[in-house]
C-alpha cells in the first residue's frame, strides 16, 4: 500500500504553491537589505512594508502595529517577557491556563523564576477556561492576562472576546497565542480588545521560521533582540523578506478561503469523529463543537497512543500523539490531564489535524486503518478488558 496521509497540520502545513510563486523573487531578484538605500534595498522595503500592511488589514490592526518575529515562539516569548519586565515596577501576577503551548507555559515559568507570580487557570472537561475564573483571579497586582485563542492539542475555542472585555474593564492587558486560530477564525482585535496577539507562517500554509506579533500602539515591550534598527527599532535583525512575503500571502488565501475551507473542514472532522467513536470503548477530547475545524483527538482505552500512532505510520498515516517522549517515558499530555481524564486516558490519545488538502476518501481510509488497528493492539494488550 503506497498511500501517504498527512493528518499533522497543528504540528505543520504544506507551503501553498502560490506561496512558494510570491517569495521566490525575494530570493533571486530582489534580495536587497530592506534597511539599504538602493534600489534593491527599496524593493525589498516596499515589499516588507506591503506585508505588513496586507497582514493588519486581515485582523483590524494598523500597519504600525505589526511586528515580524521568527515565529509562534519568539512571539509567544516576546509578548509575555517583554510585557512583564515592562510592567515590573505596576505589579507582578500574571493569569494563563493550564493549557497553553510550550511557549507560553515556558515563558511564564521563566518569569516565576524572576518573581512574577503566576496563576493557571483550570479548564473544564472541553478544554475551556470560564470567564468568571478570569474574573475572580484578578488582583491589584495582576498585570497581563495570556489565554490562547483555540488550543493546539484537543482544538477547543477559548472564549477570547469575553476575556479581552474583562481585561479592558480592569486596565490589564490581554494577550492571546493565535498560532492555530489566525486565518481560521474570524479575528479583530479592536472589537476582541486584543492588546498583543501572536502568529506563525507554517501553521497556515505559509514558511517555517517566520512569524508575528501584534503590539496595541502604546504599549511598551522590553526588547528580546538588541542589535539594529529594524522593527521600529523594536527587534533587531535584518528581515526575512522572502518568509514575511510568503506569510502576507499564505494569510490572503487563508481568509480568501476561510468560509469554504472551513465548511469543508468541519464537515470532514465530523465524519472523522463519528466514524472513530464507533469503536467501542473511545472517546473524543476537547469540546464537541466549539473546536477547530480540522481537528479530532480520541482517546482509546487499553492501548498506548504511541503504539497506534508508529503503527499508522508504517501503514502511511501520519498523525501525532498527545504524549510526549521524555528521557525515553512517554509522558501524559498535561492537556489532556487538565481536562480531568487521569494518565491512562492521556495516554491511550491520538491526534489528527486536517488541512486543506485532505479529501473525504482519505479520512475515509485513515479511520478504517484506525478501527482496524485499535483492534489489534487491543488483542494484545493487557489492560484492555474484553
Ligand atoms: C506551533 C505553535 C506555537 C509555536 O510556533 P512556532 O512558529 O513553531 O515557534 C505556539 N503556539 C501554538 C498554539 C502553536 O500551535
């Protein structure tokens, strides 16, 4: 059987075709410095600040107010460390969730290191964090609140826009991890009261190593990078003109396309989630219908996601398990623990995430290969009760 399924799209995208048409002569033609003052250099500039403007428009923000990073990470890392030694000298508490990326959850973790004092929000049994918990973790001190828009894992929409309104009510500021929501769901952050906002290229479609940063003018961020002017002399280092191009461009498509992919997206996720929950004794993790379009997560008992996860592959399914390996013991997703289903549920999880280039026959194949293979390790394994 030669059939290669891609189900990791949380993890990464394909670069769209017309991505890689827009970047290419931002490599071979007009690969001036943006900061250099010829003619190369203004072509370089012009396309920068094109993107960027492109890039604003497609979440309510002002051209000024967009900064490009390296990515999902640098965003996450800048947006809450830079906030914070900003802010030092107003209060120290920061309120998150428990469910964050690695990017927020280890920036925080950092700066409790440094003093600050961090409140996790728990979630509920779908992954989602409740208002009136944002509301009553509040304290004089609390300086910024980070809650992402929707969670990589089990795909669960955090209620952002409520959030942003608490935030804005009590003069703290409001950052959301966008990474997997932006080009998805319909963001704006004036009317979410969004004051940072972070996104990275290769989760829609776009290159790898490039992403950005949304900053509410007026709000001051402490530098990550030192070195030249660049950003508004906000982040240092000549930019990465061919990925920013190829970013504005991925986005364009990706809200071009939003109503259908989505429509098409949630439909396919759907008969993926119906056709997998028919094995017995599975069940789905994250919320069942505020959830991300592309993405299922299921956990199967009496069998370890790992196992069924390498087993796919070999059989040319490409899918990601929620635990992840450490010094060789897989380790429990602490998503999925934070939604209350205890190690062995955690750890018998598998994800898949849908992109646009799936089609129904495949998922088709991927859940008839799932059934199949659920049966087998169940067979033998010796914690599933038959
Ligand atoms: C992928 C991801 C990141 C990290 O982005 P990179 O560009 O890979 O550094 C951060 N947050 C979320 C929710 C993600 O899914």
């Amino acid at each position: 059987m030669d059939r290669h399924i891609y189900l990791d799209n949380a993890a990464t995208t394909k670069v769209r075709k017309e991505v890689i048409d827009a970047m290419i002569p931002y490599f071979s033609d007009i690969y001036g410095n943006a900061s250099s003052q010829h003619e190369f250099g203004r072509g370089a500039k012009d396309a920068l600040e094109a993107s960027r403007a492109s890039i604003a428009s497609k979440i309510n923000a002002d051209a000024k107010e967009i900064f490009f990073t390296s990515g999902g990470s640098e965003s996450d890392n800048w947006a809450l460390k830079g906030a914070c030694m900003a802010l030092e000298s107003k209060g120290k508490h920061v309120i998150t969730t428990a469910v964050e990326h690695h990017a927020v959850i280890d920036s925080v973790k950092q700066l409790a290191k440094q003093g600050f004092d961090i409140t996790y929000l728990p979630v509920d049994c779908d992954g989602q964090v409740s208002v009136d918990d944002v509301l009553a973790a509040i304290r004089k001190d609390t300086i910024l609140i980070s809650v992402m828009a929707a969670n990589n894992e089990i795909g669960t929409i955090m209620p952002i826009a409520k959030i942003g309104k608490v935030a804005k009510e009590r003069g703290i500021l409001f950052h959301t991890d966008a990474v997997q929501a932006i080009g998805v769901l319909d963001i704006d952050v004036k009317a979410m009261n969004i004051d940072m906002l972070c996104a990275s290229a290769h989760k829609f479609h776009g290159p790898k190593g490039v992403g950005f940063l949304y900053v509410r003018r007026g709000i001051r961020l402490v530098k990550l990078i030192d070195g030249g002017a660049q950003e508004r002399n906000r982040r240092a280092g000549t930019e990465n003109i061919p990925g920013i191009v190829g970013m504005a461009k991925a986005l364009e498509i990706m809200i071009k396309e939003r109503e259908y992919q989505n429509e098409r997206l949630s439909s396919m996720r759907d008969r993926m989630i119906k056709g997998l929950l028919d094995i017995p004794d599975s069940r789905l993790n994250g919320h069942i219908s505020n959830r991300l379009p592309g993405n299922v997560n299921v956990s199967f008992d009496g069998i370890e996601g790992e196992a069924l996860l390498v087993s796919l592959d070999m059989q040319g399914i490409s899918a990601s398990s929620g635990s992840a390996c450490m010094s060789g013991l897989f380790e429990p997703s602490y998503v999925l623990m934070a939604l209350g289903n205890g190690e062995e549920n955690s750890r018998s999880s598998i994800r898949y995430t849908l992109g646009s280039d799936n089609t129904d026959d495949e998922i088709d194949y991927a859940v008839l290969l799932t059934k199949e293979t659920v049966k087998k390790l169940r067979d033998i394994s010796p914690f599933y009760k038959k």
